[in-house]
C-alpha cells in the first residue's frame, strides 16, 4: 500500500470515530422541545389520540419501541422499576410498529424513542436512543419526585 492509501485510509478511520462519538453523546439525551406552539398541540393531539392522559400524573413518560429492540426492553424495565417508587410517574408503552401513523406525525426516527409530558400536558422533552439510567432518574425525580 502507497502513502496516499495510508493517508486515505488513515482519514476514513478517523472521521469514522468522529462521527461514532458524534452520534454516542447525542443517544438518549432529553431535548427540549422544538417547533412552533401548533407543532407541539399537534404532537399532543396524537399522544392523545394513543390513550395518553397526561392530567393523570405528574410525569408521563410515553415510550415508542419495537418487538426486537434491546435496548427499548432495558428503557421499559427501568421505567417500570422507577413507577414503583414514585406515584407521580405514569409509563405508557407504544408498538411503533402497530402506530405508524403515529410515528410518521411523530418524527419517530429510532427506538426507543420517549417523551415526557407534564401534567398540564406541557412536552418537556423527548430523546431518542436509551436514556442514560443517571439522567432518566434525574429527570422523573425533578418531575415525579420519590415516594416517602
């Protein structure tokens, strides 16, 4: 191999990282909410329209996954062992492959793909990619609080 082939290959490699770790700190990371105020009534209507009821808790966590996804089956896990310390925290789980609809008007890309709603229905955030168990903790106790 010549040395153009090593400085080729050299920066394949590299910009191959970069784009690896580029992607790896964006996983599951809670994004505010984006988009004009109809945009974020729209993404409620459809919520709404999957049987969320974000009045009735404090938190509501709304989980888009697939059947052979493995880390949707860890995210709805610790979502589950979370709801059973705090009474403020409701987890609704969707089959994005039986919503389609859903995930179109949604702009769900990847799974999991979750959003977190506030009582007064307000959209908090949502994140795509398994949520870190630290910050998926952090954000349900500022939210939903532990129970005594």
């Amino acid at each position: 191999m010549d040395a153009a082939g090593l400085v080729v290959l050299a920066a394949a490699l590299l910009l191959t990282a970069v784009a690896a770790w580029w992607l790896r700190t964006g996983d599951g990371a809670v994004a505010a909410p984006s988009g004009t105020e109809e945009d974020v009534v729209g993404e409620l209507a459809v919520l709404r329209g999957l049987g969320v009821r974000p009045e009735e808790a404090d938190l509501t966590v709304v989980q888009f996954s697939t059947a052979f996804c493995g880390p949707c089956r860890a995210t709805r896990a610790r979502l589950q062992q979370l709801q059973t310390t705090r009474p403020g925290l409701r987890h609704v789980h969707v089959d994005a492959e039986s919503h389609l609809d859903a995930v179109r008007a949604l702009d769900v890309r990847r799974t999991p793909t979750l959003f977190y709603l506030g009582r007064d229905g307000a959209l908090i955030g949502r994140s795509s990619g398994a949520p870190r168990p630290d910050e998926l903790t952090a954000l349900v106790d500022a939210h939903a609080g532990v129970s005594s």
